[in-house]
C-alpha cells in the first residue's frame, strides 16, 4: 500500500485511514491482526476518530499498529551508509599491523618519553586515523538513547538489545558504541568499563587502554553499572560483590570499582558504526550532579552534535544553557577541509515527542532557530563566523533554521527528514573529509617518525666519536668559568670604588676630629660637656678622647661597610646563579640562608668565608683596640699621663691646653689616618683571597669533569653503538611501512 502525502499538516488518524483506501471495519480487522488481539471493532474505530483525531489516548503500541495497518512502515529503519570509510580503516590496519610487529625490544626509555616507542605510535596513528563522532546529547527524558537505538537497529532491550531507555534517568555513564570490527585487538569482550582518566583519542594505545580498564564483560555490564537502579550491584546473591562472574576485573582500591567507571564502552554489529562512534551521555538535568559533569564532559569529543529537547518547553533555560556550550565545542569546519558541506551542517537541534499539527511544529523550531542565533553573550560570534567561513553570510539565519528538526518515531513524517539528512551528511562530506584527513595525519606522523629515528642516529653518531660526551659538562663547566671570571672582575673594581669612598670619608673623619683635639677652646668645651667636675675631667679625660675618635670614625665608616657587605651577598649570589642557570634549577634567591648553603655546597669553605667576611669588618674592625691599633691608643691614652696632668693646673683651660699641646708634640693626624688605612686594606685582601679560592674551586671542578667524561666514554661506547643500531634498524622500519602504504594508495 502506498503512502499518501499530506503536505505540511501532520495527518490525523481518520485522514491517515482515509488516505489508505480502508473502511472503519477494515481497518479494524488490521489492527487487530497485528496487535495479536481482537481490540478494535468498526464502532470502536469511529468513536475514537470522533475523540480523539490526534491518537493521543492510544498506547504507543496502538499508536504503531494503526498507523502499520495504513501501509505505513511501524519502525524507523537503522541507518546503513555501506562503508565509507574503507580508505581510512585500511590505512590504519596496515599501519597498526606493522607496528605492533615490531619488537619491543628496539624502543628505549628515551623513545618512551619521546612518544616514539610502540605505544606512543600507535596511539599517535589511532588518533590521526579515527571515525568521526556524534553525540546525541540532551535533558534525562529527550529520548537520547531511544534515537541511538533506532540509528542502529538496536532491538528493545526486553527483545535483546544492548541499550536500555526509558522516560526515567537510564543512563549514568558516558556510552560510546563502536562497531564490533573495530574493537581493539586485545580485548574480547563486547563491553568495556573505563575510569575517569581514559582518553578516547588513545583506544588503540595498549598500555592506556589496559590501566584504565576497570572491568570486561558482556551485555550484563551494562544494566548492572551503566543505568541508573534501584539495588546496589550484588544484590542479585549471586556471591559476587558485582553480580556475576562475568569477564575480569583488575584488583585495585575503591576508586578503580566498576561503580565508579565514567566511560562505558559497547561493541556491537551495526551498519551505521562503519561510518562514526556514537556517544551516549548521561542526561544533563537528571538531577545527579556527577551525571550532568559527565554529559558536558562529551562537549569537545564530538565531530557532529544531534541535541534533544523535549517538543513541550522546547530549548528550556537548562535546554538552552548546554545548547549553546555544544555549540561552541563544535570544530568551525572551514570550506577546504569540507568542501559541499554548508554552515551548521554538523549541528541538528531536534524537537522530541513532536505529536503535534505542522503548523505547531514550524512555529516552534522557528522560535528556537531565531534564539539560538540572536544568543549574542554565548552562541552567536561563533555561528556569524561559522557563517561567514561557509560563504553563507547572508542567508545564515534561514540555514540555522534548516538545522531544527522534529522527531517522533512513530509518525514517518516527522523521523524522515531528520533521517535523511544525516544520511546525506555521513555518506558524502565527512568521509570525504576524514579520509583526506586520515591520510594526511598518517604522512605527518610516519614523517616526524623517521626524522625522529634518523636524528637519534645522528646523535649517537656524535657521541661515537667523543665529542658530545666530552663537550656537553666541560663546555658548560668552561663557560661557567668565565663567567665568574667576569663577575670577580667586576666585583673587584666595585670593591674598589667602595675602599675609595671608605677612605675618603674616614680620613674626613679623622681630619675633622684631629682638628677639634688641636683646638684648646673646643677641648675645653668638650672636657667641660662631659664631666660635671674637674677632678672626673681629669681623670676621664683619656677614655672620652678615645670614644670620641672611635665614634667619628664608626659613623663615618658605616655606609661603606654596609656597601660592602651588599657587594658580597650579590656576588654570593650571581656566582649560584650562574651554576643554577646551567643546571637549569630555579630556587628563591632572596632567601639568605638558602643562597649561603647553595655557595658552600657548590664552592666549599670558599664562598662561605666570603659570605661570613661582613661578620668579620662589622665584629671586630670598631672594637677600640683593633680599630686603633696600637699607634692610635698609644696616642689616645699614653701621651695623658695622670700625674701630668694633675701637676698641671688647677683650671679647666690649663687642663684643654695640656692636651692639646701632648696631641701636638705627638702624631695624631697620622695615626689617625693610619687606623682609616688598617681598616679598609683587610677588606681588599680578604675579598681577593676568598674570590681567588672560588675560582681555584672552580678549575679544580672543571678538571673533576674531564677526567670523569674521559673516564666514562669507554664505558659508554657500547650502550651508545647499540642505541645507534636500533634507532637506525626503526627508521628503516618506519621508511618500509611509508613505502607499503604508498604501493597501497596506488
């Protein structure tokens, strides 16, 4: 019988009847035969047009087998495109095959960490070489995993099928279904359960694949971990803590339980999973916060989002939110890469449960379309652009709209379009482009390959002959060398510019004081200052004098020394980071205490008594004795004798002129300026004997380092020949595979 159509008015159920040429009675008699059961008579048949056009008091059973018994098929057909892409899938069995027959003993640690070994080769080729992806996404109750089963003919669950849905939260974990023939080679079980770090783009990689698997098995993983249930796993009292003893399960800690498996990994025989790897997450608004990070978690795996919302409060806030998150994971497909394929192409927004009139429906998906591209803080930047890169700037809003689609499975006028569309899509523009693309990524990742392997060759080659073992620590010893060489040098005359002003000031000092001590009136003012009588004054007179020299002195001395002080600890800490820098170490350089355990380690006791010579000047170099000398005491106290004194006078002016005329008949100034010399000279020599030291450190360091590498390089000749030999033995590997897949594009 064929089948009517009706324009752009959703039929209602006597119009469908009508148009199929059947009587009340016969149509009666159809429903019944198909339904198995005598239901409806040609009463029954009118009473329920006159109520109810629109079927909506049917059972969706009903619903199907009234709608089959006026020729129109009951089922949406799974999608069956042949196999596009036999080029890509081709390519990536050859590549795979080679590789995994190489030995694992021709890769070292070096190529491990390179990601030139078999497992980073693979993994590299899988993901260059991989199916393109779609995800349906959406709220718990669009009908997600309703259409995933009906684009793949999966059965009702109750008739065999591997996927359940429900107009309930069914699915707690991220489903990928991928087709049985490209289930990876070491694994034999139909499904898969993987932890949260699993990475999808690294299916192929052996190693990633098993550290991430939790738990192998079959159809029975899913409904006892993948859905949502009422019991706990084991429940069932099979003995087993998950419910059978179906598959393996790795012994590891709670976190790696199959209860806490993020990805569930189907492998079944379905015509549409040659063209793609369908993704099923959970429902984002299912209320269970860990389901709804999941859902979001498939945002930037997909090459194609097909987004369900519900035909009543189609594009809700939540609805909406999500929508325009998926929007912008999308890849912008430039018109090079996907030539024939026009703006949005890889987007369907689609209206679920639409049971409702034409008119309804187009209003709906109007207002969703006008939404969506007027959503300027989220969504739409990115589809001017997309717009924009398709050449289809002017006419966007209209091929947005194209892009909105209602689906009801039951009315074939509502699940066809959808279906047809995706059908033109998944046969023509995406394998073109992936199997371009395939092939490509395949060319650079063999190339970087071999350019890898032959490099490494010539490396070794290198270090063959000597010179790059001996030349990379001595040359890095060399150049820290000179380094310190420049930094003595430069510290040296800073030194000295600081002994300079150190000089200058103290010999100011020491002249200003010497001139007061000549100066009966300021002595005597001094003496008078001091001492409330003239027998303290004349008893005390020798140490005032004394800490009156030590006192001008100090002050005029401190900010040298201070200067100095600084000089060092940047010169302690420039020479650490010359070695850090060449280690290629980083440490808080203002942290003192760390700096002088860094210069001991690195140049023993030698940059420690540089470090420790601020101590030194500031201790000792203002004690009375030290900083005078024995001259300048000798000075100060010895040409005051008492008993002079005392002999004498009796007045305060007589006891000013007596000393005056002592620091005459003696050598004052000079020995004044004898202490000024006695202080800063130790500074010079202090400072080049330890600088002297750390460079003797140094050389002697740098001998240490050619000795070791001359010593080393006998031993190493045999480690590095054979490297030598099998980076050489993979890059004839990689160049025979290149060469096989050349012979096969021909």
């Amino acid at each position: 019988m064929s089948q009517a159509s009706f324009g752009d008015e959703l039929p209602d159920l006597p119009t469908v009847r009508i148009a199929a040429g059947l009587s009340q009675a016969a149509l009666a008699d159809g429903v019944n035969d198909i339904l198995g059961a005598v239901w409806l008579c040609a009463d029954q048949v009118s009473t329920i047009e006159q109520m109810d056009h629109k079927g909506e008091e049917l059972t969706r059973r009903q619903h199907r087998a009234w709608y089959q018994a006026c020729g129109y098929g009951d089922d949406m057909p799974p999608l069956d495109l042949g196999n596009p892409y036999a080029p890509l899938l081709h390519r990536r069995e050859t590549v795979i095959k080679h590789i995994l027959n190489w030995p694992d003993s021709a890769f070292g640690d070096e190529d491990t960490q390179a990601g030139f070994d078999k497992a980073g080769l693979l993994a590299n080729v899988a993901t260059g070489l991989r199916l393109p992806r779609l995800l349906v996404s959406g709220g718990f109750d669009a009908g997600k995993t309703f259409l995933c089963k009906k684009l793949i003919g999966d059965p009702p669950h109750d008739q065999g099928g591997l996927l359940r849905s429900n107009y309930a939260p069914e699915t707690k974990m991220i489903t990928v279904i991928i087709h049985i023939d490209h289930r990876p080679p070491w694994l034999t079980q139909p499904v898969a359960l993987m932890s949260a770090a699993f990475d999808l783009d690294r299916l192929y990689d052996q190693r990633h694949f098993k550290a991430e698997l939790l738990l192998a098995g079959d159809r029975s993983l899913i409904d006892r971990y993948a859905v949502h249930q009422k019991q706990k796993p084991g429940d069932a009292g099979s003995g087993n803590p998950h419910g059978s003893d179906t598959g393996y399960e790795p012994t590891d800690t709670a976190v790696r339980a199959p209860e806490n498996a993020v990805y569930c990994l189907v492998f079944m025989a379905a015509p549409l999973l040659r063209s793609l790897i369908l993704l099923d997450p959970p429902g984002f608004d299912s209320g269970m916060v860990l389901d709804q990070e999941r859902a979001r978690k498939m945002a930037g795996l997909a090459d194609i989002v097909i987004f369900l919302s519900q035909f009543v409060g189609f594009l809700n806030a939540r609805d909406f939110g999500l929508l325009a998150e998926q929007v912008r994971a999308l890849q912008l497909y430039s018109r090079q890469a996907y030539p024939g394929m026009g703006a949005f192409r890889n987007l369907y927004v689609v209206a679920t449960h639409a049971r409702q009139r034409q008119h309804d429906i187009d209003h709906v998906l109007s207002e969703g379309a006008r939404r969506l591209w007027g959503d300027s803080e989220r969504s739409s930047k990115l589809l001017q652009r997309r717009a924009t890169d398709a050449g289809e700037a002017q006419r966007a809003p209209g091929r947005l709209l194209e892009r909105f689609f209602a689906f009801y499975p039951d009315y074939p006028f509502t699940r066809e379009p959808l279906r047809e569309d995706l059908a033109d899509l998944l046969s023509v523009p995406f394998p073109q482009a992936f199997n371009r693309r395939a092939k490509t990524a395949t060319v650079q990742t063999l190339e970087a390959a071999r350019l890898y392997y032959a490099r490494r060759v010539t490396r070794l080659e290198e270090m063959l002959s000597g010179r790059r073992l001996v030349g990379d620590e001595v040359r890095l010893a060399e150049t820290a060398q000179a380094q310190v060489d420049i930094l003595v040098a430069r510290y040296s005359k800073r030194l000295e510019e600081i002994l300079t002003q150190a000089r200058r000031a103290g010999l100011d000092a020491a002249n200003q004081v010497a001139d007061e001590l000549y100066d009966p009136v300021r002595v005597e003012q001094m003496l008078r200052g001091s001492f409330d009588s003239f027998n303290k004054a004349t008893q005390n007179c020798g140490v005032l004098i004394k800490e009156t020299i030590q006192g001008r002195l100090e002050a005029a001395l401190k900010d040298p020394i201070l200067l100095y002080r600084a000089m060092v600890r940047e010169f302690a800490r420039e020479v650490v980071t010359i070695d850090l820098s060449l280690t290629g170490t980083t440490v808080n350089l203002n942290d003192e205490a760390l700096v002088t355990g860094l210069a001991e380690k690195l140049f023993g006791g030698a940059m420690a008594g540089l470090l420790a010579l601020d101590v030194a000047i500031i201790g000792t170099s203002f004690s009375a004795l030290a900083f005078l000398g024995p001259i300048g005491v000798a000075v100060a106290i010895a040409v005051i004798p008492l008993v002079a004194i005392n002999h004498f006078a009796t007045r305060w002016q007589e006891l000013a002129g007596a000393v005056v005329a002592k620091f005459r008949a003696g050598t004052l100034r000079a020995s004044l300026h004898d202490a000024v010399e006695a202080t800063c000279v130790p500074m010079r020599e202090q400072f080049t004997t330890l600088t002297s030291k750390v460079r003797a450190d140094r050389l002697a360091d740098l001998a240490r380092k050619q000795r070791r590498s001359r010593q080393t390089i006998s031993d190493a000749m045999a480690c590095f020949r054979r490297e030598r030999d099998l980076a050489e033995e993979n890059r004839l590997r990689v160049e025979a595979l290149q060469r096989s897949l050349k012979d096969g594009d021909r």
